[in-house]
C-alpha cells in the first residue's frame, strides 16, 4: 500500500468516525481494516474537547450580599419576604429564582441524633404500610399493620383490607396475643386511630384508642412529632424490610393466602435471622430477654367492632363501608346500629339482631337475604288509604281504630308508624296491641304512652333470640331471670309518659 493510500484511508477512518460518527465495527467492515486499527487511528486523531462553556450569569448576581446580609440577621426568612427587601434595591426578577438561590445560600446546620436504647419489655413502635391494590378482583387498598419490640426486634406483621378503628383494634388484639404480654409504651405515628390532632402545646389523643390502652392494662401512648420519622426508626426499618425481602414475586390468592404466607415469613425467616444491627437473633433474645418482661394481658374481652348508626332507607337498606345491607322490609325508616368484624355485619334495633351478613370486602355491593323482603310482594298489591301500614298489620282492628284517631289530631302519622314497628319488633305484636287497647281506655293515643305501659307499667324488657348450641340438653337449660325489683327505687325517671298522669282535659287541637 503507498503513502498516498495509506493517508487516504486514515482520512476516511477519521470522516467516517468523527464527522459522521459511524461505528468501529461498521467502519472497519466498508474499508476492510481490522477494528483494532481503526480504534488506533481514532485514538490518535480524538477531537479536541469543546471549551467548557462559561457559565450564564443571573440577575440575581448583584444582590447576593444584600441576600447574604439578609440571612445572616434572620436565617429562617422565607423567599417572599426576601423579595419584597430586594425591591427597593432594584431587582425586578421573580421569587423563583430568588427561592433556588436561598437554597444554596441559606446556612444549614446539620441535625445530630441519638442512638435510641430500650430495655426488655420498654417500648413497642407500630405503623402502617399501604401495599396497593394487591389482591386480584379486590377494589380495595392493601395495607400492613407492622409492630416491633423496640430491645429484641421481633416483629408482628399482618395485612388487611382497611386502616379503621375496628380494623386497628383488632390488629392490635392478635399482636399482643401473639408477644404474650404488653409493654410499658408503645409509639405511634399520627395515624387518625391514634392521634386527633397536635396543637403547640399537647397531641390530642383519639379517646376510643386510650379507652382501649387502659382496658389493655394501661400502657402508655406515645406520638411522634410530626416530620420526625426518626422518632419510630425501629418499624420503619422492618417496614422497608417486609418491602425488599417478603413483598417481591409473591402470588396470593386472596388475604387469607396472604397473610398465611406473612406469618410463615415472619416465624421463619425474619425472626429467626441474625439482625444486621444488633447482630442478633431476635427470636432468642425475645425468648431468653424480653418477654418474661412484658406485662400480662388482661383475660376481659374487648369491643373491637366496627360500629356505626344509619337509618334504614326505603328499600330496606343500610349503608355500612361503601356497601348496602338488607334488613327486613317492616323497618323501613328505624334508626339502627351496625356491628362489624372481619368476618360478618350484624344490624341492630335497640339490643335485638335484626340481620347478619357476611362482609363484603368489595365496594358498591348490594347484600340482600331473601328472608327480609318476605310478605311485602303479598302486602304491597293490596296497599289502598285507610289501611294499616304494612308493617303493622298484626294489629288488626285494634290497630286501625287507633291510626283512625290519629288522623284526626295532630300529631305526626309518620313518627308514629316508625316507633310502633319498634315496639313491635321488640316487645311482639300481641303485647304492643295488649298497651294500644290500655292506653285508648284510658282516653289517650301515642307512643309514648304505649312504650311506658309496656316497659314499666308490664315490666317488659326486649330481649336478642335464644342462643342456639345445636345440643339438645344445652338448649333445654332454663335459668330463671333474677328479681330486679330492689333496683326500681335507683333507676331516673322515665321518660316515656304514663297516660293516668295527665290532666282530665286534654290541651285543645290545632287544626
């Protein structure tokens, strides 16, 4: 190869490589060069670097000392407060700038902090930790509820479908189940179950959680102040750990699944490893240190239901959780109260069970029991004005003889339907029909007065269904109700009213 060829091939290796930027690999194939000499000879011809560009200057340049000087009387000053000083010097930029600037220029110091020690049986920290929408066909959030023994590490970690009150509570129950005792504080961060509020002088605890701390044997409750996730770095540190190490390619069926497969993890692996701070097991120094210094749990049981008020709508319904329930189609307009666990909604009218569900852990559902629509469809064709309410048809004619006087007066048809089906529904037909025909003899209509003739004048109280054992010899057991009469001078006043109380002359009507 001559010179003059050897010097037009480099050329061409160096236009090809720097101008046009073509690859080793492809340059070395069109020219039918080895790659090794082409990267030779683009290593001894590189491009000379580009200048570093200088760099742009702001108009907030001439203000820096004054920004300095501002700073150094009130370091904490915000970026609004800098720019109405800037002002009057001139500068006619924006607050953006000036805000970037502050945050180079601003002194910061940095925070030191402790290293935190716990004795056996001191402290336990608990938090939530929101998964997503994890469970296949599940609309709903999946959360974490994680805890941690502050001295040996041991961790309780299950999953739920919802972060309220009664779900709280009852994570809290198996967790302290499950460690065998209790101790002497436990730290929370502000979740709502726990921590109302914060004011400058005080945290205003959730009164239902420290009703529950002081049932459970007193322990303390203690919030982090807000911002200061330091404070809880003992569940911090498992909850990012339950994210790395548990939580990646798993496949569950549904919660139960989920939590069968947590609880394995947790005894398996995550109590039985050999901590990467203390250099420790925890399981064994919860065993051999700290657990015989927990504090014993109380045997009496706790209320940890869900529970809510509503009022029945006209399609028999109850709202509860962002689903609807069912009840018996005679309610319609009763104030009722619903209980709920993880399992099951019972409803309630006064202290009778009126319906039980399964729980619904969707959203939006509408749970209907066959039962509770039975007898209307047979009702409702024959509905005309003059009869009685559907749901005081037991009544008969007693009951229409009465509804007949009412129309007549003032007081409110309607109020009065819905407390009559209350009666009835807790004290029976025949005994609330027995106080409507008292009370019309004695020349006076309303509930109130049948309610006093059946509860203190008759001495009813309404009572839930019989338990029923499936044991013939136990659901034979009778026990005889005890005498509460010695108890009648201590009871308040009622405030049902008894119809021979009033005056001979009634109050005249307005029509």
């Amino acid at each position: 190869m001559t010179g003059i060829d050897e010097s037009g091939r480099v050329a061409e290796v160096l236009r090809l490589g720097l101008v046009e930027g073509i690859a080793v690999r492809q340059i070395a194939r069109r020219l039918k060069m080895s790659r090794k000499t082409v990267r030779r000879i683009l290593g001894r011809h590189r491009m000379p670097p580009k200048p570093a560009a200088a760099p742009r200057g702001s108009i907030l340049d001439p203000y820096v000392p004054a920004i300095r000087k501002i700073l150094d009387d009130a370091p904490e000053m915000l970026a609004p407060a800098v720019l109405e000083r800037l002002r009057p010097l001139g500068y006619d930029g924006g607050v953006t700038i000036v805000r970037a600037r502050l945050r180079h220029l601003r002194p910061r110091e940095r925070e030191a902090f402790l290293t935190l020690h716990f004795a056996p049986g001191s402290a336990m920290q608990v938090d939530w930790a929101d998964f997503g929408f994890a469970l296949p066909g599940v609309p709903r959030r999946v959360s974490a509820f994680v805890a941690v023994l502050c001295h040996s590490r041991y961790l309780y970690i299950e999953f739920t479908l919802s972060q309220a009150m009664g779900s709280f509570l009852r994570c809290m129950e198996r967790c302290v189940r499950f460690y065998g005792g209790l101790t002497a504080v436990d730290i929370f961060d502000n979740m709502k179950t726990v921590v109302l509020s914060h004011t400058p002088t005080a945290t205003v605890f959730n009164p239902k959680f420290l009703d529950y701390a002081r049932a459970r044997g007193g322990f303390g409750v203690r919030a982090c102040n807000v911002g200061k996730g330091n404070e809880k770095g003992r569940v911090e540190r498992p909850i990012g750990f339950v994210r790395r190490r548990f939580w990646p390619g798993r496949r569950f069926r549904d919660l139960l699944d989920l939590n069968t497969q947590a609880a394995a993890w947790r005894d398996d692996f995550a109590n039985g490893r050999v901590h990467e701070e203390t250099g420790k097991v925890p399981a064994l120094v919860f065993e051999h240190q700290e657990k015989a210094m927990l504090k014993p749990v109380p045997n009496t049981p706790y209320d940890t239901d869900d529970v809510e008020g509503d009022g029945v709508t006209k399609l028999f319904r109850v709202r509860f959780d962002r689903n609807k329930y069912s009840v018996p189609w005679r309610l319609v307009s009763q104030q009722v109260v619903v209980r709920a666990d993880d399992d099951f909604v019972r409803v309630f009218l006064g202290p009778r069970q009126i319906a039980l569900h399964g729980r619904s852990w969707g959203i939006g559902e509408d749970i209907e029991h066959p039962s509770h629509k039975e007898g209307l469809l047979a009702i409702k064709p024959r509905a005309a004005a003059g009869e009685l309410p559907p749901a005081l048809a037991g009544l008969a004619d007693t009951g229409r003889s009465y509804f007949k006087i009412l129309a007549a007066g003032s007081r409110s048809i309607h109020r009065e339907i819905s407390r009559l089906v209350f009666l009835v529904e807790l004290f029976g037909t025949a005994a609330t029909m027995s106080a409507i025909v008292e009370v019309m003899q004695t020349g006076h209509v309303g509930a109130e007065y049948v309610e006093y003739v059946l509860r203190h004048k008759r001495g009813l109280t309404p009572s839930p269904p019989p338990l029923r054992l499936g044991n013939a010899d136990l659901d034979g057991i009778s026990v005889p109700e005890p005498d509460l009469s010695i108890y009648d001078d201590l009871a308040p006043r009622p405030i049902t009213r008894d119809p021979g109380d009033l005056p001979a002359t009634p109050k005249p009507e307005t029509t």
